[in-house]
C-alpha cells in the first residue's frame, strides 16, 4: 500500500491514512456483487483528530454490534479497525423495493505517528459510534548544556 497526502483527496484523508484506491470508487461492487446485496461498506468514515494527549479515531458504525468489530494495532505502528456488519435475512414473502443500506465486512488502516503508547490504546463503542484513542508519549526535550566561550 501507498501513502498519499491529502490534497489529493480532500480533508478526510490524513497524509498517515494508507490509501485505498477503491475509497471512493463510484460502481462498488459492480458486476462482482452478489445479487440482493449491496457491496461491502469498506469506505466507512473515519474521522482522525490529534489532541495535545491523544489521537483520537472516530467511526460511524450504525447497526454493527462491538462484538463484530476488532481495533488491532499491528506492528511498524498500524492502527487497524475492521468488522463485518450482516446482511438482513430474506423472508419468502418479502419484497424489497429498495436496498440502500451496506452489509459485509470492512477494514481501515492509519499509520500511527512514531510519537504514541500503543500499548495504551482504547476504544469504545456508543449509540453506533466507535471511538479509538490513541495516547501520546511525551516528547523528551534534549538537554542542553550551556558552554562558556573563552576570550
């Protein structure tokens, strides 16, 4: 995968979010889809904002239970939120007009700044809302030693 800043994209990428060159492709799915069902939902929104204490991952995730949702951390410091959201069951008898809603499986994947605890990493999911909090090392400052000029 590639890094690619975000000027080419807009605001909702961050030059650490790998890019995905499918993100924003318009025939997701396409002629590969299983009929009846609607393509993955792989292009779930995230929102990434950095705190002086943290960084601070957001993704909407309505319909999709905690238990169906994994926050892994994996090494050279990639944070990576995946799950997978099912499909309603068919009955016989209905009849769908219209599907709209996504179902299937999704991952996402930021590289993490070299300034964080990963081994403190939290999330937490509310009312469809999944948090991932990241916590920042303190940056030591280097000491300086004033040296005395001779004359």
């Amino acid at each position: 995968m590639s890094l690619i800043p975000s000027f080419f994209s807009g605001r909702r990428n961050n030059m650490f979010d790998l890019w995905d060159p499918f993100q924003d492709f318009p025939f997701t799915g396409g002629a590969l889809s299983v009929p009846g069902e609607t393509a993955s939902f792989a292009n779930t929104r995230i929102d990434w904002k950095e705190t002086p204490e943290a960084h601070v991952f957001k993704a909407d995730l309505p319909g999709v239970k905690k238990e169906e949702v994994k926050v892994e951390v994996e090494e050279g410091r990639i944070l990576q939120i995946s799950g997978d959201r099912s499909v309603e069951k068919e009955e016989k008898n209905d009849k769908w007009h219209r599907v709209e809603r996504s179902s299937g499986q999704f991952m996402r994947r930021f590289r993490l700044p070299e300034n964080v605890k990963v081994e403190e990493v939290k999330a937490a999911m509310e009312n469809g809302v999944l948090t991932v909090t990241v916590p920042k090392a303190e940056v030591k400052k280097p000491d300086v030693k004033a040296i005395d000029i001779s004359g």
